[in-house]
C-alpha cells in the first residue's frame, strides 16, 4: 500500500463512516501513524440519502471527501480500497490493493441491507444504503413514469406507477412521505397526461406500528401523518417474496409493482478473519466488550453498528444510528492512547440524545430523553440537527439554500436521470407499441 513504516505505532481504520471518521479525527497529534481505508473516497450523510433518491438533494451535497478532512493531519494516510479479508495471527489487513501490517485496528464498516436470506427479494428489490443505490433508486422512479407514459397497458402503467416501500423504520417512513409530497405537488405537473391519482405509496411493516423503535406517541403521530399525505400502511405483513413485478406475503395479500425498495432491515458487515466465536451470525455484529475490543483479541477493536456491546440495558447491542458509532470512536481515541501508555481504558458509557424523523412538509415527530413532539416545531429541530450535523461549511450552505428553495416553491430540481438504471425483470412494451 506504499505506507511508510515508522517508529510510532500504526492504528489501521477500516471505514470512514460516522465512527470511523470519529476516531480519526480524535486521533489527530496523538504521535500515531493513522492510516484509513475505505471503498469510497468521500464520507456519506446516511440520514439524507433518501433525499437525493426523491431529487431533492443532489449528491455532492451530502458526501464529503475524506482525504479533504486528513490532509493536514501528520502521519496519517488514506488508501481507496476494499478489505478481502483480515489475518489476525500475523496482525495483517489484506485488501485489494495489498496487505499492511497494523499494531493496532479498527474494523468500522458499519451495515448492510439485511435481506433476511431470500435471495429473490436482494436481486429484485432496491436497497438504500449508499450514494450509488439512491441514485439507481432516482433514475428507476423516474424512468418508471417515463416508461408508463408509453405504454397502452393499464395493468402495466399502474404497476409502473405503484411504489411499495418494506420496512417502517426511519428510512421507510422518510421516504414515504417524500414520495407523498412528489405526488402531491411535482409529479402531476410533470406528466399531465396521466392519472397521477392511481399513484399508489404503499408502506409494509411487520410490527403491529412504524417507528418501532421510537415511542409509541411517535409512531401514532407519524402514521397520522402518512395517511394524511395518502400513503396506505400495512402493519403486521411480512414480505416472502418479490419477483420483480409481484409482492407476495405471510397473509393472502399480494401487489403488482416495479419498485419495491427495502428498507426492512441492517445487519453488521463484518470482514471475513474475525473468530466466528466474536460473531453475532444472525445480525452479522461483531462481539466487543466495555472498551469496544473484539472478544478475544487485545488490539482489535469494532465501533458502531458492525459492532455489538451487551449490556444490561442493550441486550442486543446499541441501536444502529450515528450517535453510538460517533461516541465510541470518540472514546475510543483515548482508550487506544491509554492502551499503548499502559494505563486504565475507560469502559464506553451510551449516552441517548434521542431520535427523530421527517414525514414531510412541516411534519416531523422527535424523541428526547425527557420531551416528546412532533408537527412543525419537530420538523425545525430536525432540519436543524441534520443540516450541522454535514462535513464542511460548503454542503451545509448548499443544503440549507436547497431546502430554502424546495419550501418556498414546493419543488425537487434533482429529477435528473444521470445514469440509468433499468430492471432487466420488468418490461411494459415492446418498440411496435412505441
């Protein structure tokens, strides 16, 4: 990897999202050789994907490049690169572009789409994890309408235009109501020569309320809120199947669409190496203990969500959100100084900050430790909190003026299909019907 080897140790990061990025930062002037790998060479703000994926964010705004946040930081080092695998015995990270040595590592990588083993539903349902995803999710909803302009068949036009959205959490609620807010006031001007009234949002969720994993005040005033923008919610369905047109489920219910997008849950993506006894297998998490060491090992760390630390109040591990990730890399800076100087490591403490989500136009619902509201003052306090929590002055500004512009002209200028993206699964006419 053409990495100079120095007297002072080497911390291996592997990752750059919330807690990864964290760490490094923290670990700045620490008289430490810092090398960072990653497959991207820009950080992703995760909470606004779905934004670019409805066109109202552009990419650019809400990724940040990462050897712009290190380049004046001494001794450390950023390598584009996929991690194959870790050999643990011989203390060595073997990537795709070679193998580096590390004295001390951090496996950050974060999550991936949890498809729950149906590999049907994975080759045929869309995920939303990453910038590339979300842009094929904003080129397939725009090319959807495009594709159901021409067509003759209604059976297909309406299965062009129905949207089905599995998994009620954060994501699929935001999501949905941005699709909502689409229907209500863009799509309809866009193609006027069709019924945007047959637009169908549907939301599955296979607990008895969305937002499970918030308050049940919270998740009362976001189903409110969904319905009153004309999304239908199925609770308590469980997706078996997609096979690229048809949805089938765990009740007699079925729908015909040519987008389905997953949003039903994450698991750990842990690199292959790790002692299968410091892995979670259900959920992909890796097993640490108070200080975020990997069971069994004394310098290999995991931070954030590939990570699980149980305790008596998180059985199953902190939630996977940026602020656990964020807090342990921050800790987790010191704990790795601490640990090289011989002293005691601080054991990691979560400290909740709360959760929020957006539905739409003036409709928000937040958690608080001790406070809990929703409506248009929550939906402040949310464009507040994700606007600074973006890298660099650049893409805040860029944000806010988008949202600025979006509010007061009730509009999303990023439908643009800059690269298509087409379901081989799925095909409405034939070039006679054109």
């Amino acid at each position: 990897m053409n990495i100079p080897q120095l007297s002072i140790p080497r911390v291996v990061i592997i990752g750059a999202g919330f807690g990864g990025l964290a760490l490094a930062k923290k670990l700045r002037n620490k008289n430490l050789q810092v090398v960072l790998l990653d497959k991207h060479n820009y950080h992703n703000f995760q909470p606004l994907l779905y934004q670019v994926a409805t066109g109202g964010l552009e990419a650019g705004s809400i990724a940040y490049p990462i050897r712009k946040v290190i380049q004046e930081y001494k001794d450390f080092y950023f390598r584009l690169t996929s991690v194959k695998e870790i050999d643990t015995k011989n203390q060595k990270v073997i990537a795709e572009i070679g193998d580096l040595h590390y004295d001390y590592l951090v496996i950050a990588t974060g999550s991936k789409t949890n498809y729950f083993g149906n590999k049907e539903i994975e080759r045929n349902a869309m995920a939303m994890k990453t910038i590339p995803q979300s842009l094929n999710i904003r080129s397939l909803i725009l090319e959807n309408f495009e594709q159901a302009v021409l067509t003759k068949d209604e059976a297909d036009r309406n299965c062009l235009i129905n949207f089905v959205l599995v998994g009620g959490g954060p994501t699929g609620v935001e999501l949905a109501g941005a699709l909502a807010e689409m229907k209500k006031a863009i799509l309809q001007k866009d193609y006027p020569d069709l019924d945007i009234a047959k637009m169908e949002i549907n939301l599955i969720q296979s607990d008895n309320r969305v937002l499970s994993t918030m308050t049940e005040k919270a998740s009362i005033a976001a189903e409110k809120f969904l319905k009153n923008l004309g999304v239908t919610i199925w609770k308590n369905v469980r997706v078996t199947n997609y096979d690229g047109r048809t949805i089938t489920t765990n009740s007699d219910l079925t729908f015909d669409t040519a987008t389905v997008i997953w949003t039903a849950g994450v698991q750990g993506a842990a690199i292959p190496g790790i002692d299968a006894k410091s892995l979670v297998q259900r959920v992909g998490r890796i097993r640490v203990n108070q200080f975020n060491q990997v069971v069994g090992y004394n310098n290999l760390f995991a931070i954030g969500d590939v990570a699980t630390m149980e305790t008596a109040k998180y059985p199953q591990g902190h939630p996977m959100m940026a602020q656990p990730a964020m807090q342990q890399g921050n800790l987790l800076a010191e704990n790795i100084v601490k640990l090289i100087n011989n002293k005691s490591m601080k054991p990691f403490q979560y400290k909740d900050k709360g959760s929020m989500a957006t539905i739409g136009r003036n409709l928000a619902v937040v958690d608080l430790p001790h406070y809990h509201f929703s409506g248009i003052f929550a939906w402040f306090v949310w464009m507040f909190v994700h606007l600074f929590s973006l890298i660099g002055f650049k893409n805040r500004a860029v944000v806010f003026l988008n949202w600025v512009y979006n509010y007061i002209r009730f509009d999303r200028e990023g439908r643009l299909i800059v690269r298509p993206f087409k379901k081989k699964s799925f095909t409405t006419f034939t070039s006679d019907e054109v």
